[in-house]
C-alpha cells in the first residue's frame, strides 16, 4: 500500500517542485570579492543595475571605529511580471541619531542606499533609492524581526521568498550602544495595475 501511495503522489510533487522550486532567492553575489561598499567613517551611494532590487544586506560593527558599520548588498532583476522600473528617486534624508520609519513613496521599491556617517553623534544618515513599476501596489506587507539580533551584532538580512519586495525599514537607535536595529518593510507587488498613487 505504501509504495502505491508512493508511485501516486510522487508525480505530484516533482510537478509541484518543477512550478515553484525557482522561487527562492540566493546564493546572493554581494559583488567582486564580497567587498563592502564604504570604508568606517565615510558616506557611501549604492545602487542596483536598472531593473533590479535589494534583496541581502550584509553588515559588521565596529566600537573602535567610531561605532560605525561596514555595509554590502546584493541586488536581483525584479520578477517579469513587473516589467522594466518607469521611474526611480531619491528619498527624503532620515537623520542621524533618531529613530525613523519610511517606505518608498508612490509604491516604490528599494533600490538602492545611500548614507552619511556623523561623527558628531556616532551615526548615519540615510536615503532609500526607490523604483516605481508602472502603477503596481503593494500588498501582504510585514516587518521582518530586528536586524541585527542585538545592537552591535553582525547583520546579515537575506530575502528568500521570490516575489516578496523591501519597500522600506523602520529602526531604532540606542545612544548607549550607539547602533542601530533594522526592521525591513516587505511586501509583495499586484501583477496589474491599480488606482492607489501613494501607499
């Protein structure tokens, strides 16, 4: 009976595996060498090839570095469905040493990041680089856990759900530790266009 079973379901899931088994994002390329994209204590502008988005951030901290970070990324096409971006943009500044929530505006996805290190108060600045696709909206949207676990920790965010955006983050800053937690606003895209302007 059980190789009977065996011998039905079988078909069923190798047609299953064949439909979705591509759905999973990663091994993730962070670029030549795995090389950061700043140095401790300098800003840095990072964008994805037209047509792509951020899908892994990968960062370490250092106390005597000014308690700085370390920062690298890797980008993805966006899924077909989409098509190509019709327009991108730069975010409104989220200052350095207070707390922020943003997510792109006019259903944007993250694109990209750029960022100002302060010594002044032992952080960054930062702006989310955002790509609008036709007049598509977003949908199923959540916050991932914090990121890092624990400031001071290395961080290491991966996407792997294919289909699923980052759209945004909210963080919090410890003046103690003087470091951030990040948690990453993801949701999925419509296939079709929608009336919202702004989500």
């Amino acid at each position: 009976m059980d190789l009977v079973l065996l011998w039905v379901f079988l078909p069923l899931v190798s047609v299953a595996w064949g439909q979705y088994g591509d759905y999973y994002y990663g091994p993730y390329n962070y670029g030549d060498n795995d090389e950061w994209v700043n140095v401790y204590r300098q800003g840095f502008n990072f964008q994805c090839p037209h047509g792509q988005v951020i899908v892994a951030i990968r960062s370490v901290f250092s106390k005597k570095e000014g308690s700085d970070r370390l920062w690298n990324y890797a980008c993805m096409p966006a899924a077909q469905s989409l098509g190509e971006p019709t327009e991108c943009w730069w975010e409104e500044i989220n200052r350095a040493g207070t707390e922020w929530y943003q997510t792109c505006s006019n259903n944007g996805l993250v694109a990209g990041f750029q960022s100002q290190y302060f010594p002044s108060v032992l952080d960054r600045e930062w702006q989310f680089y955002c790509c609008r696709y036709s007049r598509r909206c977003p949908y199923s949207c959540w916050l991932t856990t914090e990121y890092p676990g624990h400031y001071g920790e290395d961080m290491d965010m991966m996407m792997y759900t294919y289909d699923y955006y980052i759209r945004g983050a909210t963080t919090t800053f410890s003046a103690v530790d003087r470091d951030r937690q990040w948690k990453f606003i993801v949701c999925r895209m419509t296939e079709y266009d929608c009336p919202f302007q702004n989500v």
